[in-house]
C-alpha cells in the first residue's frame, strides 16, 4: 500500500471530508464497475454503490492494512450487490434457459480471440441472471462454493451447477463471438494494401 | 470471506471433473477486474448526505428489541398470578344464603344490591332514580298472588325427593314419581366458592 493511501486512510478514520473526497474519487470508478456488473441497471448500481461507500467510511477502522484495500473495498461491494439481489429475487420470475453449447472448434477460435470490454458485457449480460451471478462471483470474484451457497442462500450442489452450466453458455457466447469478429478481421486485411 | 484474491494472475480454483479454465474465460476475467465506470455525478453529493444522516447505532437497536422481549416475557409470566390474586381476593363470588325470588316476588320487599365490583359502582350510583323507579314498578306488582307459593312448593317437593324412590332405576324399571307426604327438614348452610385458574 503505497503512502499517499494511508494517509489518506488515516485522515479517513478521523472523519475528515477532504480525505473522505479524496478516497471515494480515487476508488469510484471501481465501485461502480463492481456494483454494475451484478445489476442490469445504472440506478440500482448508483444505490449499491452509495451503501457500499457508507459502509466503508463507517467501518474503516476494520481495515487491516496489510490486506488490499481495493480488495476489501470490492469485497464490501459485492456482498452489498448481493443483498440487493436476494432482495429482488423475490420479485423476479424464473429465467428460462435455453442451452448451446460451443463446439470445439469454436472455442479454439475464442482462443485466439482479443474482446473488447464492451463483448465481454455483451455476453456476461446474455446469461440468466442466476448463472450470471454464480459465474461472477467464482471466476470474477474469486469466492468459493461454500461461500457462494452461505451468500445467495442456496446448496453447494446448486452452485456449482449453476457454475458450470453458466460457463457452459458463457463459452458459447465469447466462441460465437470470436467467428463474427473473424470474417471482419479477414476483409479488413484484405483492403490493406 | 477471506479466500478472495484479485491479483492479475491469480486463477480461481476448479473442482476435480471441472473442465479447465478457457483463455476467454480467464481474458473475461482480467478485464472484468479492471473494469471502471465512471458513477453519476449526484453519487457523491448522496453518500455525503447518507453520512450526515444520524442512524441509531444498531447496539441501541438491539437493547430496545431486547429490553421490550424481557418485559413481555415477565408480564406473561406474571399475569397469570396476577389474575388469580384478583379473582381470589375481590371477585369470588360468595353465596351467602339462599333466597327463594318467590318470597320476595310474593312480599314485594326491595332490597339493596350488594356491588362488588368496585369498577361498576359509580357508574351505578350515577344511574338516574327513575330506572329503579321503573325497576321497582314492573318487577312485584304484576307477579299475581300465590305463584311464589306455589313455585316455592314445587322446589320443595323435588328438593325433599326420598331416595328410596329412586331405587331400580339402575335396572331398567321406570316409578312414578311421588311426592313425599312429610318433607325433608331443609338445612340452610353459608357456602363459599373459589374459583381458581
């Protein structure tokens, strides 16, 4: 940690507004990307992340300063994004979910591939809501099946499911993807002199 | 929730049988974790009014829900006691001797009730005198002469019922039933009656 951060850190704890500033427009962006990618909108991750910043001014002195900070922060941020999706998970019907699968060859070619930021929401936002958050949560996030299921309230079993048939249809998307990209590549290297 | 780590290269476990990390996958990864978005610019000016904004400290909170629990539990506990004191001490009824209505009817003497409940009796006192009055009319004079005799005689033909009359009943047989020619003397008791929950 380097020590503009802690003091920064340090003024933050003795509840200093400019410190207070400071941090939260270093680390916003971040927040915000985080609370984004576990909703669909801008609204419900602008409340996600207002709480997630409460939350860390009010429990700063917890922080360890050996950990990460930009770590404990997103960890903060997604069990908050979590609450608000239990929450409306009670409101939102059954996603229906239809299976492809990718061939081999297809995922030999999303090898290959380079996807922009805006293909990788592309596909994240194309799975069910259910695996979307599982397979966030595991490759992204890096929580564990246990942890998972304590979080969403669900069985072991049922996440790791969820992990794999999220993977299943999250692989077929990216390979699709990567042959769409393909024809484009080769005729824009074809009009090269 | 310690088991997260969101350094570049690390890569999130698999369970055995899982199929193995794709480069897609692990690219979709990196740049997730990378990712920023720039949030709404009335963001700040909120979480500095949520901060500003004083929220019961949740210990409060718990000593209030705990403090209101303990007193419902002692008045739930001691409620019961409570209701049997009571009952036991003022509202038993006491019956302190038996009256024929009859006799009273028949000889039109009114006599003053007796209140215990200490509740009701300056509801009744305030009660205006031409309901008793009124009381006092219908109740007696109406009642014709000689039926409290009469009604008192009945109640006494079946209070001074031998017991002999009632013999073979056990076996099916069915007598008449007779009237005792020399009643049984009547002893009249005080009795009390407790009532206990």
């Amino acid at each position: 940690m380097d020590d503009e951060l802690k003091d920064l850190l340090e003024r933050c704890k003795a509840e200093e507004r400019s410190a207070q500033t400071a941090l939260y427009r270093r680390f916003s962006s971040k927040v915000f990307a985080t609370a984004l990618r576990y909703t669909d909108s801008r609204d419900e991750a602008a409340d996600i992340a207002q709480e997630s910043w409460v939350k860390v001014f009010r429990h700063l002195t917890k922080f360890k300063e050996f950990n990460s900070f930009e770590g404990w922060v997103r960890r903060i941020t997604v069990n908050t994004a979590i609450t608000h999706y239990r929450r409306n998970l009670k409101h939102r019907y059954h996603d229906d979910v239809t299976e492809t699968l990718a061939t081999p060859l297809d995922l030999e070619a999303s090898k290959k591939a380079d996807f922009t930021m805006s293909e990788i929401h592309t596909a994240m936002s194309a799975l069910p809501k259910g695996y979307r958050t599982v397979v966030q949560l595991y490759l992204v996030d890096g929580y564990s099946h246990k942890e998972i299921a304590e979080m969403l309230g669900v069985d072991i079993n049922t996440s790791k499911s969820q992990l794999s048939r999220g993977r299943k249809q999250l692989q077929s998307f990216l390979a699709a993807m990567s042959q769409r990209a393909k024809p484009a590549d080769e005729a824009g290297r074809a009009l090269d002199p | 929730m310690t088991t997260n780590d969101f350094s570049p290269g690390h890569v999130p476990h698999l369970e055995p049988g899982d199929a193995p990390w794709t480069d897609a996958e692990l690219q979709l990864r990196e740049k997730l974790l990378a990712d920023e978005s720039v949030p709404p610019a009335s963001l700040e000016a909120d979480i500095w009014s949520a901060m500003d904004r004083p929220s019961a400290p949740v210990s409060s909170g718990r000593f209030v829900a705990l403090a209101v629990a303990s007193g419902l539990a002692a008045l739930a506990w001691f409620w019961p006691a409570d209701v049997s004191e009571t009952v036991d001490a003022k509202q038993a009824p006491t019956i302190q001797e038996a009256t024929h209505v009859g006799d009273k009817m028949a000889s039109g003497v009114q006599e003053e009730a007796t209140i215990d409940d200490e509740a009701l009796a300056p509801l009744l006192e305030a009660a205006p005198e031409e309901v008793a009055s009124d009381v006092a009319r219908s109740a007696p004079s109406e009642m014709p002469d000689g039926n409290g005799a009469q009604h008192d005689e009945g109640m006494t033909s079946i209070q001074g019922l031998g017991v002999s009359e009632l013999k073979g009943g056990n076996e099916g047989e069915r007598f008449p039933l007779k009237q005792d020619s020399t009643p049984v003397q009547q002893e009249r008791r005080e009795a009390t009656l407790e009532v206990k929950q």
